[in-house]
C-alpha cells in the first residue's frame, strides 16, 4: 500500500460528479478548509478566460508541491479539473492540467494516473499547437506506467509513439527515447534487444559534450549488460568516468549509485581500495541521506555488510547490520505513522462530510433545483461510503495487526529451529571428533601391536620349535586385531555420513577441491591439529601443513586469515 502521500487524496476522488454526468476521472473537492472554499469559489465566479484560470492553477500547484506541500496542490488541481468541465473543446490547458495531475497521483495510484495521461493523449489528437517535447515526454510517462502494471504489449506501443515524436524534437530527445526503450527491455531481460537500442542511442547522440547526463546513463546501461555478462574491466572505466561527471555536477543520488556499482566491479576484480570506498560512501550517505532513498541506502549497507563478512572484520559487521536493522526498523515505523495519519484524516471527514457537501452544493445551488436533489442524494451516498471505507479500513488494520504477530511469531519459531539446529551440529562435530581421536588411538595400537608381532615371529623364526602353538596364539590375536579393524572402519563410515551435507555445500562453493582436500577441510572442520591428522592419515606432519597451504590458495583466503574459522563458516 503506497502511503507517500496523504491518504485522504482516496476520498477526494469523485467517481460519479454531481455536476457531471462524464465518466472521466474528478477529485471529489475537500471544503473542510475555509481557505479552500474560498480558493474555489474565487476561481468558478472569476472573470476572464477559462483556460487562462487553469494555468493559474497549475502554477499555483507546482509551487505547493515543490515545496513539498502535496496536499494544498491536490486542492488546486480538484479546481482546476472542476473548470475544465467548462472548456467548450479540449486544449493546451487540459493537455498541461491532466500531465501535471497524473505526476502528482502517480505515487499514490498508477492505474488512477494512468487515466489523466489517457485523458493528456487524446487532447493531443485535437490540439495542433503542441511542442514535440511535451508530446515526446507524455508518450513515455505513459509508457513507463503500462510498463509498471505489466502491460508490456501497449508500453512497447507508446515507447515507439515517443520515439516518432522525439524524432521531431531533437537528437537528444531521439536518443533518450532508444536509451528508453532500452531500459525496459533490460527490465524484461531481454539483454540482446536492450544492447541494440543502447548502441543506437549512443551512436544517436554523438559528442556526449552536448548532453552529458544522457552519455553517461547511456554507458551505465551498457557497463550493467557487460556485467551481466561477466564482463567487468570495461564497466569499471564506465563508472570511474561517471564518477567524476557526477562529482562535479553535484548529483548526489546519481553518484551515489555510481559509486555501488563501481564497488561491485572492484569487487569481482578483487581491486584494492574497497574498504576505504565503502567509508567514504558512509559519510556521503549520511551528509546526502534526504536525496538517497532508502532502498539504495540498504543497499550499500548489504554490500557493506557482506563484504567485511568476507573478510571476517566482526565489529565492521556488526556495524552495518545495525544500521540494515536501525533503517529497517525506520520504513516500518515511517509506515505505520502515515497509517495513523490516514486514520485520523478518515475520521475528519466523517465528522465534516455534512458541511463538506453543502458547501459544494451552495456553490452550485443556482444552476437547478434538480441538481440540488442529486446533491443531496449523492451527500448520501458519501455518507455511506465513508461508513464503508472506515469499516474496511478498521478490518484492514486487524488483519495487519494479525499478519504483524505471526510474521513475529514465525521468526521467533525460526530463531529457535536454528539455535537447535546449531547445537545438533555443535553437538555433531563433538561426536566426530571423539571417534576421530578413537580412531588415531586404534591406529596407535594398531602400530604397536603389528610391532610385537614382527617381534613375536622372529622370535619364532629363531627358535623353531612350538611352531604350531605360537603360530595359533598370533592367530587370536590377529583376529582381536581385525574386530578392533572393522569397528575403526564403521567409525569413519559414520563420520562421512555426518560430513556429507558439510562436503556438499564445500563440493557447491569449491567445485575445484580433491578428494584429498576435501578430505582435509572434513579434518579441520572438527578441530584436529596438524599432528592429529597426520597420524589419522599415517603421514608426515610437515606434508599436512603444506596440504593445509595448498588448500588455502584454492579456498582464495589471505595468509592472516584464518583457515579453520573459514570452513567452519561453511
């Protein structure tokens, strides 16, 4: 549910007029404050032209909704939509008044924007006097909101509308609209068709002195497909580049997510510089945090995290988490206070529903008596609405409340399975351990009792004599030997049966490993030292260390890391 705006925008929509029988989309106008009252009845009684009153307007609502007042400017388009009822054909100002509507509405409802740039296109058909870049820009917002709500069919249609009308426009607008075309493509994965528009685009515009910010979104769209690819030292030259355009134009947001990508290359080139990288991106992020939506932030903050996970650096770690956790916890509260303020608006206008209408109605009273009586009846029907939208709401926030508990339910359930599960390995790798220390004491007593029989048959060798006796006794003993032999062996059986999820996920990360070494990160994994397993595999213990160095370079670790704590993390 999109909360950006105010909520009570859904209850200023007028789906059935009661100055019109048109079907087209209306605000239902809020009077609940006097100013607004005022403002409309100064508009619908001045003077002069009807077009000219709704430019006023529009100007008026840009200004309101720059300054971040997003409400005062729906008031002011709720008028303006109101005159335009009284144009006695479509024009430029319902073109300029339904493209402006539909930028405001677009956060809060895409299909309800999508109905003012409907209504934007049409006037195009009847409207001659309509610069190419408007026209250009229209086409493409319509695009982009098919493209959002999955209509990809239409937005291919309209992507193409733009593209004709920017080839009228100017190389740039040409450019842009392949560069579009391309983007959504890349959002289809389609990565073959979005590269082929992108070229054009690139070769469209030529000198990139000319229209820099379009050069370097159109090689950022080229470095992401190369690194889809695979391919990563031409899209680090690509971000270097834009790293220094962006710097300079002082585009924070822009750089921003320049700078996570050029992250992402240096990463899986393994360039050095990263960590100091990734501070100086904190203190930007914390100077520019307004600009930089939260999405992107979190972003940078997984990579963050990630990264000094790699590298075992704990406190960094936990440091970002903190702040996954801290922004995280932010969004939802951010959420649930604009929930509140659409709870509290909804309950204002029930409580002035009665005086909203007749204001309105006072306004339009001299018109007839007949559309004073379906005032009236649509004062009703707002009535009921507004019961039935509060009952819903309600019912909506006790379902959230109940999806809220059992998510937190469900993660205190998972919490707790993976604390067992870690005390069942913990409890696992105890096990193997002490059958692996059975094992190299069995191979000790193995050694020495295989020592007393090369003694014991010298002996024999020497005195000739009691043959068959000594000869039977050394019999027994061979055969205690071999119990002693199959029980050691039905230990190690048992430990690889415990290893085998372990030496899956190793066999999944290091598909390159020997069995040998697999073999040896098993060894490790459960603690053994070097002496240990060098008795366990009945070699020398410097060829274990030079095992444990080898299979340090395969496993990528640096030579202060540590190799045990490494597997564990497996």
């Amino acid at each position: 549910m999109l909360l950006k705006l105010p909520g009570v925008i859904f209850f200023f929509l007028m789906v059935f007029p009661a100055f019109s029988q048109d079907t087209t989309p209306m605000f239902r106008y809020d009077t609940t404050n006097q100013e607004n009252a005022e403002l409309l009845h100064t508009y619908l009684n001045a003077s002069g032209s009807v077009d000219k009153r709704i430019f006023e307007l529009i100007e008026l609502a840009k200004n309101d909704y720059t300054g971040k007042n997003s409400l005062n400017a729906l008031h002011k388009i709720q008028i303006a939509l109101i005159l335009e009822k009284q144009l006695p054909y479509p024009d430029s100002a319902s073109f300029y008044l339904n493209v402006f509507a539909s930028d405001v509405i677009r956060t809060i409802n895409m299909r309800y924007a999508l109905e003012f740039v409907k209504k934007a296109t049409e006037v195009i058909k009847n409207v001659n006097c309509l610069p190419p870049t408007d026209i250009f820009n229209i086409y493409t917002n319509r695009a982009g909101i098919h493209s959002q709500l999955l209509e990809n069919d239409t937005a291919v249609y309209y992507f193409r509308k733009a593209m004709d009308a920017a080839r009228q426009d100017s190389r740039n607008a040409f450019s842009s609209s392949h560069n579009n075309l391309g983007v959504f493509y890349q959002k289809l994965e389609k990565y073959d068709s979005a590269r082929v528009y992108f070229e054009k685009a690139k070769t469209i515009l030529g000198d990139y002195n000319q229209q820099i910010n379009l050069y370097c979104a159109i090689m950022d769209n080229l470095a992401q497909l190369d690194m889809v690819n695979g391919e990563y030292r031409n899209p680090l030259k690509t971000f270097i580049f834009n790293d220094s355009v962006y710097q300079v134009k002082k585009q924070s947001r822009r750089y921003f997510n320049n700078r996570l990508r050029l992250l992402d290359a240096m990463q899986h080139l393994g360039l050095p510089g990263i960590e100091h990288m990734i501070d100086s991106l904190l203190v930007f992020s914390d100077r520019n945090n307004i600009e930089i939506k939260p999405e992107e932030e979190m972003e940078f903050y997984r990579f963050a995290y990630q990264w000094y996970f790699k590298k075992g650096n704990e406190v960094k770690q936990d440091f970002y988490y903190k702040r996954m956790a801290a922004l995280t916890e932010f969004r939802e509260k951010r959420n649930s206070d604009e929930l509140d303020l659409l709870t509290a608006t909804l309950l204002n206008v029930q409580e002035t529903s009665f005086q909203n209408e007749m204001n309105v109605h006072l306004l339009n009273a001299e018109k007839s008596k007949l559309k004073l009586r379906n005032a009236k009846l649509m004062f009703l029907v707002l009535v009921v609405f507004t019961f039935l939208a509060i009952s819903t709401l309600i019912l909506y926030i006790r379902k959230r409340k109940q999806d809220y508990e059992i998510r937190q339910m469900k993660v205190a359930s998972e919490l707790k399975r993976k604390e067992m599960e870690s005390r069942l390995i913990q409890q696992e790798l105890e096990l193997k351990k002490r059958d692996l220390t059975n094992i190299v004491l069995h191979n000790t007593q193995v050694y020495d009792s295989n020592q007393k029989m090369i003694d014991r048959l010298q002996v024999i060798a020497q005195q000739k004599k009691d043959i068959e006796q000594q000869v039977r006794s050394l019999l027994i003993d061979l055969q205690g030997q071999n119990q002693i032999s199959e029980r050691s062996i039905g230990i190690q059986a048992n430990i690889e049966t415990v290893n085998a999820e372990f030496y899956e996920k190793l066999n999944q990360r290091f598909p390159d490993l020997t069995k040998a070494e697999t073999e040896l990160c098993g060894y490790i994994r459960i603690n053994l030292s070097s002496k240990d397993i060098s008795i366990l595999k009945n070699v020398e213990a410097a060829s274990v260390k030079m095992g444990k160095n080898r299979l340090r370079k395969k496993l990528g670790l640096e030579q202060e890391a540590n190799l045990y704590d490494f597997i564990r993390m497996i």
